[in-house]
C-alpha cells in the first residue's frame, strides 16, 4: 500500500513518512510524545535522550513486486546526552525497462536510503514543572533510479516536556526541513512534517496518545489516536487509528498489535 500512496504525493523522497516501529505504527503513528527508542529518529528525535541503556533495533516488511523497506538502527546514551545512527532504505526489485515507443529495454532497480545521525538529551527546570527532553536528527538522503541518482541532507528537530504536576507528556517534532530532492531537471520537495502529540497515562497500565501532524507539501492535516494496555508484566496490547485524505488515502485506518518484554528484550 505504501508505495501506492506514494506515487500521488508532490513530495519527493516520501518512504521517509513510513513507520519504522511496530510500536508506534500500532498506535496509530501517534508517537510524537511517547517517543522512547531508537526509532525516536523517525518520529522525534527528543525520545532519544529517555533511552537508559544501549539499544539495537530493526524492522523488515516485504511487501509486492519484490519491495522491502528495512530499518535498522542503534543508540548509546552517554553521560552528554544519547548518541544515535539509523539507516531507512525502501527498495524496488527488478523494474522492467521500456523506451517512450513502449518497447523493451534493460531492466532497472529503484530505491531510496537515508542514514541518520541522531542525538537527544534532557534538561531540567528547562521549563518550569517538568523535565524537558531535546533532540536533533541529521540525515543523508540517497535515491537512485536505474543510473539516476539525487541527494539531499535534511534535518529533524524535537521536544518532549514531561509535566511533574500530571502525568502527561507534550510533544513536538519538525521533521524533513532542507532542500527537495533533484532528478535532472525536476526537483521535488522533502515531506516537511510539523507534529504535536500528547500522552497520558491514565492509569499505570493504561497509556492513551494523540498526535496531529501537517504535511506542508501535501497541504494535508492528519490525526492519529492510540492506546495500550499493559495486561500482564512484560505483555501489553495496542491499538491505534490514523486518519488519511489525499496522498495518504491508503496509510490510514484501524492499527493493532502486542508488545512482549523478556528482561531488556
């Protein structure tokens, strides 16, 4: 579904609005507060600096015609703050090549690969009532069609502020700000995205969150919506919903999935 919905969007490099983390993509997407992992480089860069101990973490789909989007990625916190690196790559299998007459030429593989350099860090009494959390993300964006091949860099910025009088999470992320990428003659803007989010953990086993995104290229504003639900100790059940229109028409809907936690697994 995802490179479908791709196809209809005037940004370019738009596999950079695909969920990299089964947590948050059952959620609904709505991450931008919870953020807490290293998939903190695709949603909000601030969640790098909650991460307490080293982390690796990787997500593979294998989706139609041979395309697979991975991500892998790794943070070390550190007594500055946490240090992150992550690399996104969606990538088309063998695409057969045909000339504007229609006929057959050499066939060709497409993909598009970002690698992100991260780093979050919490400061208190940043503002008064909580501790607030701050990350960056750098990243080099690659794509290649046949021998074409466009590169840009773009930068993500992030907050978290943690309330001490509630137990509530504000969020906020910029993702994708730079220059569009360049095939030859055309240049397409980066998927600009400005999120909101909110957490709020209703009881100890209970945590709900919303986040509200606007897409600038696509003039298009999203809601997504999600809970989970700790049933037992290391086991937790969620479910989401992402609101969708235009572009994103087919990323939208119900979400769901489970959590398990051996020890720090």
């Amino acid at each position: 579904l995802a490179p479908a919905a791709q196809a209809g969007t005037p940004a370019g490099a738009a596999f950079l609005k695909i969920d990299t983390g089964a947590r948050a993509t059952a959620l609904g997407g709505a991450y931008t507060a919870v953020s807490d992992d290293v998939t903190s480089l695709r949603y909000n860069p601030a969640g790098l600096s909650r991460i307490e101990k080293r982390e690796l973490g990787a997500t593979h789909s294998q989706w139609l015609l041979d395309t697979r989007f991975d991500f892998i990625g790794f943070a070390q916190p550190t007594s500055r703050g946490t240090f992150a690196l992550g690399m996104t790559r969606l990538a088309v299998g063998t695409i057969e090549g045909r000339d504007s007459q229609r006929q057959l030429t050499s066939d060709f593989k497409a993909s598009d690969t970002a690698y992100a350099l991260g780093f979050g860090r919490s400061i208190d009494n940043l503002i008064p009532g909580g501790k607030t959390h701050l990350g960056a993300s750098l990243k080099y964006i690659d794509s290649k069609i046949g021998s074409d091949s466009a590169s840009t860099l773009a930068l993500d910025l992030g907050g978290i502020h943690r309330l001490s009088a509630r137990p509530l999470d504000l969020g906020v992320s910029v993702l994708n700000i730079g220059n569009g990428v360049k095939f030859i003659d055309q240049t397409d803007p980066l998927p600009l995205t400005l999120s909101l989010g909110a957490a709020y953990r209703l009881t100890k086993t209970l945590n709900l969150a919303l986040d509200v995104k606007q897409s600038v290229p696509d003039e298009h504003t999203s809601v997504g919506l999600g809970a989970e639900y700790s049933v037992l100790s290391g086991f937790t059940l969620r479910a989401g919903y992402a609101s969708a229109g235009g572009a994103d028409s087919s990323l939208g809907g119900l979400s769901g999935g489970f959590g398990v936690r051996l020890a720090d697994y």
